[in-house]
C-alpha cells in the first residue's frame, strides 16, 4: 500500500467518523425535538378538551360545544380525539375517517404521553385524562347529562414526523457519501500533490550510481520536512562522495606505495641474477631485498589496520595504564639505542597517578608513529619534548619538535592515510604517509583525539588526549 493510499484511507476514516457523529448529533436532535412538537400539541389539545368539561356538585358534564381545539398537526400529522363517561355521549369525539378503527380507551396513567399503533398500522402518540366529580357528591340521576367521571383521550399521527425523520437520515446519508466521494478526489490530489518532491527525490536517486556520486536531489522550495529531507540527503550524498573519492585515493596511493618497493625488489634479484657474483654482492642483494621486505610488511599492516571498520579497530581488552610510568619504561626499552636518543627531553606536568584504559601494543604502536615523525622531521640535535600532562578530565601526550613544520593549509588532511605534505617531498624526507593516520585510528579506538599543530617558533605539536580514570573507578 503506497503512501498516498494510507495517508488517504486515515483521512476518510476519520472524515467519515466525524461524518457520522454530525449525523447521529443532529438525528437525535431531530427527533428530539420532533417528540417535544408532537407533546405539545398533545398537552394543548387536551387543555382544550379539558376545558369543555365542567365539573359541578350534580357530576361532570361534557359540553361539545365549548372545546377550541388547536387542530395541531406537528409535521402534518391529523388528532384524533374522545371523551368518554359513565353511558354514551353525544358528539364526544373526533370526526373519524370512515371505516377508521374507533380510539379505544387505554386506562394509561392520567397525561402521560405514550405511543400506540392501531390495527390499521398507523403510529400515534396519546395522552388521556380523567375528570371526576368529588367522591362524597351523589351519584348524577340516570336521565342527566352528568356523569361521575369523564375520560379524555387525545391521540395524534406520527406518520408524517416519521418520514420527515427517514427523509432527513436519507439526506444526511446522501451529503456525507457525496463529501466522503468529494474528499477522496480532492484529498488523493492534495496527498500526491504534498508527497511529489519525495516521488521526484526518488527518481533522482534511482539515478546515482558509485560512479556519479556528483548527482543531488532537487530541493522543494517550501521550508517544511521535505526540504529538510532533501537538504540532509544531499548532505548523505556529499559524505558519501567524499568517502568514494577518498576510498579511490588509498586504493590508488596503496597501489603506488606497494608497487614500488615490489618493483624495486624484482629489480635487484634481476640484476643479481643476471650473472654469477661473489658471495660479497649476493649478501649485499639479500640485505637489499630484506630491507624492501620489511617496507612492505610495514605499509601491508598500515594498510591492513587502515582497512578495519571502526568497530573491528577497536581494541578487544583494555587495561589499565600508568601513563608515567609506561612511558619512561618504553622510551628506555625502544628508543635508548636510536642515533637520537639523547635529543628526548621528558617533561611531566602532573604530580599524581595519570591512568588511563589503554592496550599497550597500540598504544605504543601510535606513540612511536609520532615520535618517529618528529626525529624524521627535525635535525639531529635539535630537541624533541615528549610532555606529559592531565587537565583533571584527560590525559595529553604531546610530541614537539623544532623541524620544518607543517603548513597552515595542510594541517587539517596529515592524519588522511598517505597524506604527505609537499614540503617533505622536495626534502626528500622518506616515508609513505601511514604513521599519522594509523595514529589517529589507534587514539579513536581507545577514546581519545589527536590533533596537530604549528610549534612555535617554529617545528610541530601533535597530541593526544585520552580520557583520565579517576582512582576511586579503579578501586572499585
């Protein structure tokens, strides 16, 4: 079922309940006040009835010529009327049509209104009366036109209030089909109307393929969700280009990167292969093709942690780690037999425990990507400060150095995998653009960020900020 179909089948629905409580509202109306007409004009005719009556000390006397009837007819409806007493009474009641079933006598509670339908099918509303004479009188003589008590029985047709109420129902239901009939042309246009931006985004987007990430979406011009939609879409749709364009980058980077030391590799054994040496050069070949060797697993498993998604690049365990205290014992253990050892200067801006939830492995595996960076990028004898420090909320490891920097225009792509700046590339500093980013994959998984940044007066900053464990967490 499409969405315009659902949108419409609510809209009916609920135009349709709203249809019906309108009509059962004004049915009941409609009846109601029907019944009132009729027993008012039920209670007016036997007041007037009443009022031919006279009640003496001798008995009650009916007087045929004294009622004023009302004659009223509620929705044209005829009033049938008698007056009954003790022994027949002359003109006591209604002129009757001929052959019409006479009014019988109901001994119904004294003007209560009630219905009756004759035998002839006909439906009436009745209400009767009984006058009596005072119980302690006599008995009215035999041959007197007095009587003990009268009865008073007045009915009148509710026929016609009956078809006007069917014909009114019949109206109702006639107006709400053709409003129900109505709305659902015009609400079907309104909804495809409303939801034509989508069907047009729709179309747009059937259209865009990997290959032509460049397409947008049209936006609507009015500010309501669908341009909100459209606006975000195209923003997904940017995202994603720029993603393919950089997924195409470290493909093509990748390739070049493995290419070149493969390439030099079958080189060297081609040339030592081309005639018989001296066991001298064949060490001096072997030692090459080592050293493009270790190149080569060193860019595959850069390559290969670059590749994970986020949530397999996130370390299985952690633990806990004294940043002081690690970092002393892996800057002896790893970089005390580097040429530039004694260029590391160590600075701690922080008295207590600095802990933090960290894999050593990685972590160190990021640590020396930036270290060694700065030892590449700096001249020897120039310092290099691994500063430590704690801003109460997280941890800092920062690298400094005095070298060549980094331009202003190129610090926010160096941690993009293969990224090199031009200015290491005229200086033909080697290296294959991996370490930094493979930093900040690593920082990411453990939680924290990395940042780089001019060093003044001159050289790089690069930091890297992990969240601090406060030592009642570790106690617990």
């Amino acid at each position: 079922m499409t969405l315009t179909t659902r949108l419409l089948a609510f809209f009916l629905l609920t135009l349709a309940g709203v249809l019906v409580a309108f009509s059962a509202s004004i049915d009941l109306l409609a009846r109601a006040h029907l019944r009132q007409t009729i027993d008012d004009a039920l209670a007016a005719d036997l007041t007037a009835l009443v009022g031919a009556v006279e009640v003496e000390a001798r008995g009650v006397e009916w007087e045929p010529e004294k009622p004023r009837l009302l004659v009223t007819r509620p929705a044209g409806g005829s009033t049938r009327w008698a007056v009954r007493g003790d022994r027949p009474i002359d003109k006591a009641q209604s002129d009757d049509a001929p052959g019409q079933t006479p009014l019988p006598e109901f001994a119904r509670p004294d003007a209560e209104p009630f219905d009756y339908t004759d035998p002839d099918r006909q439906r009436w509303r009745v209400a009767e009366l009984t006058i009596a004479q005072d119980g302690s009188a006599a008995p009215p003589a035999a041959d007197s036109n007095f009587h003990r008590a009268l009865r008073v029985t007045v009915a009148v047709g509710v026929g016609p209030a009956r078809r006007t109420l069917r014909d009114l129902e019949l109206g109702l239901l006639a107006a709400s089909v053709a409003i129900l009939g109505l709305a659902a042309v015009a609400g079907r246009w309104v909804c495809r109307r409303a939801l034509l931006p989508v069907r047009r985004m729709a179309g747009a987007v059937q259209g865009i393929t990997a290959a032509d990430l460049g397409a947008r979406v049209g936006v609507p011009t009015p500010d309501d969700e669908l341009r909100e939609l459209a606006v975000k879409f195209n923003g997904l749709l940017a995202r994603m280009e720029e993603s393919f364009a950089r997924q195409r980058h470290f493909t093509a980077e990748a390739s070049h990167q493995l290419r070149t030391p493969l390439t030099v590799l079958r080189g060297t054994l081609e040339v030592a292969l081309r005639r018989e040496r001296d066991p001298a050069d064949y060490r001096r070949v072997l030692s090459a093709s080592i050293a493009q060797t270790d190149r080569l697993t060193q860019i595959v498993e850069s390559l290969l942690f670059l590749a994970r998604a986020d949530a397999e690049a996130r370390p299985p365990d952690l633990e806990a780690v004294e940043l002081a205290g690690w970092l002393s014992r892996h800057l002896d253990e790893t970089w005390a037999d580097h040429p530039r050892a004694a260029d590391v200067t160590r600075e701690l801006a922080w008295a207590g425990p600095l802990t933090v939830l960290a894999q050593p492995t990685l972590l160190a595996q990021a640590f020396d990507n930036v270290l060694d960076n700065a030892f590449k990028y700096s001249e020897p004898g120039t310092p290099v400060v691994v500063r430590l420090s704690a801003d109460g909320s997280a941890v800092c490891l920062a690298v400094l150095d005095d070298g060549i920097g980094i331009p202003a225009e190129a610090v926010p792509r160096v941690f993009e995998p293969f990224f090199r700046a031009d200015i290491s590339r005229l200086r033909g500093v080697k290296g294959h653009g991996l370490g930094l980013a493979v930093t900040a994959r690593v920082v990411a998984a453990l939680g924290g960020t990395v940042t780089a940044a001019a060093n003044r007066p001159a050289g790089t900053v690069v930091e890297m900020r992990l969240p601090l464990v406060p030592p009642e967490v570790l106690k617990t």
